[in-house]
C-alpha cells in the first residue's frame, strides 16, 4: 500500500529520501521542492503553478519542507491548492509539528507519521560486515538512519519472539541503544562506528 495517494495532502514529519521516493512512486524529476522558511509569496505561486502541469510519469510530488515557519500569508496562498488537489500531485507539508498550521489548513491535511511507518518500507540492515559498513556509510541524514535502524528493531523484536536467542537479545539493545544515541544528538559517525563493532562481534570486518 503507497504512504501517499495522489491527488490528496499531507502533514509529514520525516525526511526525503531516495528510499522515499520509490515507495511513493515518484521519480526525481517529477518533484518540486520548497523551502517554507525562506520562500515568497511570488515564489511560491510560479512552484504552484508548476505542481499544476501534467507530470513526466504517472504523477508529481509538491514537497515543502520547513512548513511549520510558513507564514500565515504563506499558508493562506496554498489553501486553494490544498482544497482541491490536481489527480496527479502529491502535496507534502514537511513540519515538525502539526499545530503549527491555521486550522482551515490542518482540516485539509491527512497526517502520516514516520516514526509509525511499518516496518516494510524501511531497508533491511545489509547481511555481512563489509557491506552493512558501506550502507551505514553511505547515509549523511539523521533521521534516515535512525528510521533504518527502527526498522530492523521491529523486525528483530519479530524474529526474537519467535525463537529468543543471545545474539538476538543483543542486537536489540544495539539497536535501541543506537537510535537513543542519534535522538540525543550523538556525533553520527561515532554511533556508526559503534554499531559496526557490535553487530557482527563474532567475524570482524571483513
């Protein structure tokens, strides 16, 4: 099932991210991106009228990022978008919170929460040393890793209820352990390196 329907909006409080895009069907070049904390009114409408025309593929995403900072001037300029979305475009409000929007905003927003997403729309953490290495290495957002490491804690929490075991058990603090980690704003590069040590204890790096 999509995270997001075409021809509706949304509140959204993860980030953008390849992995994203393909759940979501949407190739990069058919996304409009806005940043709500420092465009224009002027600005914002020639973008709006870009989300109007017909998408290279099968449909378009308007993803606005900052969009809690958005002014009430702002919001009111996307509120005829919002009440009647285009069949073909995906409007994303990406904010921190939702409270932050006028109501006639928030009464036109479906909400979908990252940290609720199921398990199946994160990437599975990779089987050796070496390549789960270059996986982790390879991402440079916070929340990207931390949704890929909640991911694997759901599917680990899974695989340990049904048949319990040490390693499993450890990987689970790891886990947490991590996630705790990025929450509280430890240096990326140390949780990462930290992990990398503990999830394979019994072959090393390769």
């Amino acid at each position: 099932m999509p995270i997001f329907w075409p021809g509706r909006s949304y509140y959204y409080n993860g980030p953008l991210s390849p992995q994203l895009l393909e759940e979501i069907g949407v190739s990069q070049i058919d996304v409009l991106e806005v940043d709500m904390a420092e465009t224009g009114v002027k600005e914002l409408r020639q973008t709006l009228l870009q989300a109007l025309e017909r998408p290279f593929g099968t449909h378009r995403l308007l993803w606005l990022h900052q969009a809690e900072q958005a002014s009430e001037v702002i919001q009111n300029t996307l509120l005829k978008l919002l009440e009647e979305p285009p069949k073909a475009l995906i409007i994303v409000l990406n904010a921190a919170r939702i409270d932050s929007f006028l109501p006639t905003i928030r009464s036109r927003l479906h909400r979908v929460d990252a940290a609720a997403l199921p398990s199946s729309h994160a990437k599975p953490l990779a089987s050796s040393p070496a390549e789960l290495e270059r996986q982790l290495r390879a991402v440079k957002d916070r929340s990207v890793l931390t949704n890929l490491f909640a991911g694997e804690l759901e599917q680990t929490k899974a695989r340990f209820l049904s048949l319990p075991s040490p390693v499993l058990r450890q990987r689970l603090e790891l886990l947490e352990r991590s996630i705790n980690r990025l929450r509280h704003n430890v240096n990326q590069k140390l949780v990462i390196d930290g992990f990398l040590l503990r999830f394979f204890p019994e072959s090393g790096k390769e």
